[in-house]
C-alpha cells in the first residue's frame, strides 16, 4: 500500500513540474513568435511597397548566408531539422544565438521573396530559447530534451493556430513510427498556452471548413484513396527536388555568400520565365486555392523548384508552408482532372502531402480537422495516412530516427536516422507478386469458366429441339 502511494506522489509531483515548466515556455515561446511575426508582417509590408521587391533577393540572400554562417551555423537551413539533429545528437543544446540570427536572417529571405516557411524558423526560436532555459535550470539531459520538444510543439501551435495538431507535431516529426508519451502533456500545455498567447496579441489565422464534401460512398472513397497515392508521389518529388538542390549546391565550389547571390538571381529568372507567385510564402495561392479557385496545373512542381533553390543557395527559412502550398496545388490538379470539387481535394492535399514529406500521419489528420472542420477529417485522414507510407524511407527532415518499417516486405536497419537508412527487400518476399498474379488468372479462369457454362445453358435452352 505505502509502495502504491508513494509511487502516486511521484507521479502527481512529475505532473505538477511539468505542468509549471510547460505553461512557462508556452508563454515566452508564444510572445517570442508573436513578435517574429509581427516584425515579419511589417517587412514584408514594406519591401512590397516597391514593385520589384524581389530584386534584391541576391542580396538577401548573401546577408542571410553571412549571418549563418559567421555568428551561428546551426541556423542554416529550414529550422526543423537542425532542432531534430540537435535533439538526437546533443540531447537538445542549441547555441541561445541560434534564435536572434534565425530570426533576422529568415525575416531578410522572405521579406524579399525567398521561397521558405515560417514554421521552421519558429519551432527552431522556440527550441533555443527552451534550450536555455534548460541550462539555466541545469537540467539533466533527459528533462532538456522534454523541454525543447515543449519549444518546438509551441513554436509550430502558435505559428500555424493549430494548438492540438502543432503539439503532436512536435513529438511525432522526432522519430518515424514512433511517439514519446512522457512529452505528450508537456507538450499540449506548452503548445496550448503558445497559441492563447499569439491569438490574445492579434495573431490571426486561416481557418477554412470545408462543407462540399459529398455523402459517403465507396466510389468517393476510392477517389480519395488514389488520391492519397498521388500525394504520396508528390511528397516523394518534393523531398526529392529538394535533396538535389542541396546536392547541386554543395558541387558549386565557390565561397557560400556567394552562391547566395547566384540563387538570387536564378529565382528571379525563373519568376519572370512562370511568375512571382512561387517567390515568398504563398499565402495567398493556398488561400485562394483552399477557397475553390483553381491553380496552374504544374504549380505544385515548381514551389518545390522554388524552395530548394532558396535553401540550397543560403536562404533561411521553413520547409511546411511550401509544403502546403505544394499540396493545395497538387489537389487542385487532381480534382480537375478527376472532375471533383477543388476545395475539398485542395484541403485534402494540404495535409497528406505534410503527412507524406513529413512523415506524421496522426498531426496531418488532426490539422485536418482544425483547419477545415470534421467532415473533411475521414477522408484526410485516409489519405494522409496512404501518401505516408507511399513515401517510403524518406523525408524532409532526414535527422528522423526510424522506429517502424513501413512494409514488411522491406528490411530496414531501425533506430537510425533516414539519411543513413539503405532498403532492401527480402527474399522470401520476393514471390509475393508472383503469388497474386496467380491468384488473380485463377480468379479470372473460374470466372470464364462460369460465363462458359451460362452461355452453353442459355443455348441449349434456346435450342428448339430442347423445347417441351
């Protein structure tokens, strides 16, 4: 009995801490991204005053290289997978000076239109400052680890204004397959609290339901499901686009800032060759398309184009609001050519191409939901949790620990980051193809025979001579 209670009172002391520490970054990261925001609206306000901004993204994009690289290298990049690389490898340490470089060289990229995200550099402030926060209290590395996953599910709740789906996001995009469930309160308090805070400062976010999905049936559901492949093979490219411009970039021997102003100016070639619509963010071709407007068929292969050049070539910035735009685009062109209602495939699209590039089924579905309401959310659901196993052994963020394999017909070497992950299959399902054809003549001869054998009795009952 005693052994029973003073188990409980650990536990309701665990709880207690965690709760204060939760709510106390929540706060600070919800006034942390509140001000990033703010200070991002009023740049990109300003620059869009002049009609060619997007002049002086060579420009950018060469400070934002300098600033990188010579006051805090862990900023490089788009935010998220520097936070999971440090979670995995430093129990959590990142440098306190990773958040004011992250913030002013993100601010000068998309303020200028570098194709990037806000969610990156948020997740990655929110990190750094629950990192120090950490060492200020002398936590152990396990309690630091908690903490800043607490930053990084504040940071994405308060940017997105999805508080429940930013906070799973926080803990699922750590590990493949896998979710740590001593970080699930922590995490909800902190990303709650981050969004109160944002929306009490006049944070405001896009919330769009959608009420066009028809009644359920079969043959809808089995659009959705070839959906869910299609969007699978778009986060494939996407990840794909983007790990070859990196690659491309790291042939360039030339000194970084500089090839920041090579991908300057190879953004602005491409923007007056398709449009300015792919430089920035892109709020308002998601936006558009998520209220039923079409889009161009191939815009959904050119954000990517866009966002790997601005990465690759110095850029600094997120990775999921390219991703959203990414995915609206490709439902777009799905539900034209399939004859299928725009909005609704848009919106679907949005979070299975996160939940395939990203590797997090369960946040997709529950963005769904808090995006576009609950009527949507079957279908999301369904087709998010395809397009992540269509995927593959493979992801934006390539820091990701594999905990699952996503068939057993493929062998994979567990608990080891994606980039370093090699897939084979297994010989023993090698037939497994061979088998179902089979199966499917067999099928197929029983059915001829069938028909044989009816049209041999509806001849013989047609026979006259047969007749009574």
């Amino acid at each position: 009995m005693q052994k029973r209670i003073t188990e409980s009172t650990v536990l309701f002391i665990s709880i207690i801490k965690w709760v204060v520490l939760a709510t106390i970054a929540g706060a600070v990261v919800g006034l942390a991204t509140t001000f990033f925001l703010k200070l991002l609206t009023l740049a990109t306000e300003l620059s869009h005053q002049w009609s060619y901004w997007y002049w002086l993204l060579p420009v950018a994009l060469f400070v934002s290289t300098v600033l990188v690289m010579y006051l805090a290298p862990e900023a490089k990049g788009h935010g998220t997978e520097k936070v999971i690389e440090a979670i995995h490898k430093r129990a959590g340490k990142i440098p306190i000076l990773v958040v004011p470089v992250k913030l002013i060289a993100t601010i000068i990229t998309l303020a200028f239109g570098g194709s990037a995200g806000k969610e990156g550099p948020c997740a990655q402030i929110g990190a750094g400052i629950t990192s120090l926060f950490g060492d200020l209290l002398r936590f152990d590395d396990h309690d630091r680890k908690k903490l800043v996953i607490c930053g990084i599910s504040a940071g994405f709740a308060a940017v997105f204004g999805t508080p429940i789906a930013g906070s799973i996001f926080g803990v699922e995009v750590l590990f493949v397959g896998a979710i740590l469930y001593d970080v699930l309160l922590p995490s909800f308090i902190a990303g709650i609290t981050a969004y109160q805070v944002s929306t009490s400062f006049g944070i405001t976010y896009f919330h769009h339901p959608v009420s066009l999905v028809p009644v359920f049936s079969e043959g809808f559901l089995i659009k959705v499901m070839a959906a869910g492949v299609f969007f699978g093979l778009c986060s494939i490219m996407l990840i794909e686009v983007i790990k070859f411009m990196e690659k491309g970039s790291d042939r360039i021997k030339i000194w970084s800032p500089l090839k920041g102003l090579l991908g300057g100016f190879i953004l602005i070639g491409l923007s007056y060759v398709f449009s300015t619509k792919y430089l920035g963010l892109g709020l308002d071709t998601i936006e558009a398309t998520l209220k039923g407007q079409p889009t161009e068929w191939y815009a959904f292969l050119l954000k990517p184009l866009f966002t790997g050049i601005t990465l690759s070539f110095g850029g600094s910035g997120g990775i999921v609001t390219p991703i959203f735009f990414a995915g609206t685009a490709a439902g777009s062109f799905f539900a034209q050519i399939t004859g299928l209602n725009v909005a609704t495939f848009a919106a679907i699209g949005m979070v299975a191409v996160l939940s395939g590039s990203a590797n997090t089924p369960i946040a997709a579905s529950i963005m769904s939901v808090e995006l576009f309401g609950p009527s949507v959310a079957p279908y999301a659901t369904v087709a998010c949790v395809i397009s992540f196993l269509m995927t593959g052994h493979r992801s934006v963020y390539p820091s990701q620990v594999l905990s699952i394999s996503k068939s057993p017909s493929l062998q994979v070497e567990l608990g080891k980051e994606l980039e370093a992950v090699q897939t084979t299959y297994l010989a023993k399902d090698s037939g497994v193809i061979s088998r179902f054809l089979r199966s499917i003549k067999k099928i197929e001869d029983l059915v001829n025979k069938i028909q044989m054998d009816i049209a041999s009795r509806s001849k013989h009952h047609k026979d006259p001579k047969n007749k009574e």
